[in-house]
C-alpha cells in the first residue's frame, strides 16, 4: 500500500529568526523527527515519499532553502517539493538543482505510483497571495492527463475551493472554472485534491472530487468566520498528513507531532 507524507506551509524564515513567535526550524526539526521515528524504514508504517505543498520559505530567501535542503537529506525517502505564494522559484531550484520544472520555469511535475500518477501544479503569481493557472500550466496537464488513464492524485497549493473564511477566501485559486475545465472530462479519475495555504484542516469536494488540505508547520488560520478582511491567526499545533492509498481506498491522518498526550487502553 503505497503511503506518503504531506507537508505544508513550513514559512521558514532566514536561520535563526522567529516568525509570529515560533521557531518554524524547530518545528521543522520536530516533525522530521517524528516521522522517522513513526514511518522510517522498518516502522510499522513506512513511508515511500513525501510532498512539501508550497510556502516553503516564508519570503523566499535563499537561506532558508538551502537550510531546508540540509534537512531533508535525513530523510530515507525522496522529498517533493511545491511553490506557495511566499516562495521564490530561481531560489528554490538553486537549493534543490534536481527539482523539475517545465517551460516558463514552472514547478511543475508527476510521477507513478501504485495508487496513481501524481501530479504536483505550481500555482505561484509572483507578487500577489492568489493563485493562478496560466494556459502554459493548464496545457501541460491537460497532456498528463491524456497521457495516462489511471487514478490521479493532484497536489496543489492553493485551493481552488472556497472554505467561507472571507479573508483567505479571496486568495484562493483565481479562475478555478478554467481548471475544472481542464478536470472535467477526467473527473473520474481525480482520487483526491491535496492543497495547503490555507493553514487549517479542511475536508471535502469540489464538483465531486474530493479534496483536503492541512494546518501548516507554525502559525495557523483560526476558525473564524466572522473575519472578513483580516487573517485571524493561532497557534493551533501543527500537524502533517499521513496517506495511505491503495486501488480501492484512499485514507488521510492528520498527526499533531508536538502532542504528548499519553496514551492508554480504552
């Protein structure tokens, strides 16, 4: 059963610096250190890979990919990386020369697995907190999916859903109808959405595709609907997705790994 990890909106600053009171490498170092204790090789619940969904860095610095870069290299398994609105393409494929891209510099990627192709969208609009998918993005999976006719897993940072928090509902995805549009004759095979910026744990579909995302690696979006122009923040733990897919089931956990509560026999 192939499984996976979705890691998200890490917002690293430059070393050593703090964002909203955090330390997001510490958090990072955390959640690395809880999943090779959990799902390293020999575990009771491997992992094959890992996909980081955007906002890697929190201003794009080159720092903190490099940073990012030396961490990752403790993991035993590959690590797949994605664009956010905070992040600055030139400088994360200077840190990570193996990532692809495709024409116009896109993040752009897929690759096979026994659950399905994935397939990683880059959603980046420089200088603005939105999303876009321009014709070049669309065509290209517009031929992914042509090319292929199994289940898909689709990876996106923003998504294209809104989750009636106003404020960050204004920087989802702009013109999602072109990506349905794209989507559609396919729909069927789209397993899952997995998204991120959000910063929130969110669960459900979208013209009938299933669809989730996850709190990010600090700071989080509270659960304020009542917020219209601001970003109501928190400091809700943060979590990563565990994943687990085969042919007929896709199942999705999501682990606070800074939670000690005990645990004990109900």
């Amino acid at each position: 059963m192939p499984t996976f990890i979705q890691l998200s909106d890490l917002h690293l600053p430059e070393p050593g610096a703090l964002l909203y009171g955090l330390d997001p490498f510490a958090r990072l170092d955390a959640a690395i250190a809880d999943i090779l204790a959990r799902h390293g090789p020999g575990s009771a619940c491997p992992v094959d890979f890992a996909v980081l969904s955007g906002d890697l860095a929190d201003r794009g610095d080159p720092a903190a990919y490099r940073a990012l870069a030396v961490r990752l290299a403790r993991l035993p398994f590959p690590s797949h990386l994605m664009v956010g609105n905070h992040d600055d393409r030139g400088a994360l494929l200077a840190a990570f020369p193996a990532t692809k891209s495709i024409a116009g510099g896109f993040i752009q990627d897929a690759f096979q697995t026994d659950a399905g192709r994935v397939i990683l969208l880059d959603t980046l609009c420089p200088g603005a907190a939105h999303g876009e998918l321009c014709a070049g993005r669309l065509a290209w999976l517009d031929t992914e999916l042509s090319r292929s006719s199994g289940p898909v897993l689709l990876f996106m940072h923003h998504p294209p859903v809104a989750i009636g928090i106003a404020s960050i509902d204004r920087l989802r995805l702009a013109d999602a109808a072109a990506l349905l549009g794209v989507l559609g004759p396919y729909k069927a095979r789209v397993r899952h959405i997995f998204c991120g910026h959000v910063h929130r744990p969110v669960f459900g579909q979208w013209h009938g595709m299933n669809f989730s995302a996850v709190r990010g690696l600090g700071h989080q979006l509270a659960l304020d609907f009542t917020a219209t122009s601001n970003f109501p923040g928190c400091l809700e733990p943060p979590c990563y997705a565990l994943v687990r897919a085969s042919e007929a089931e896709l199942v999705v956990h999501l682990h606070d790994f800074l939670d000690r509560s005990a645990t004990f026999n109900l």
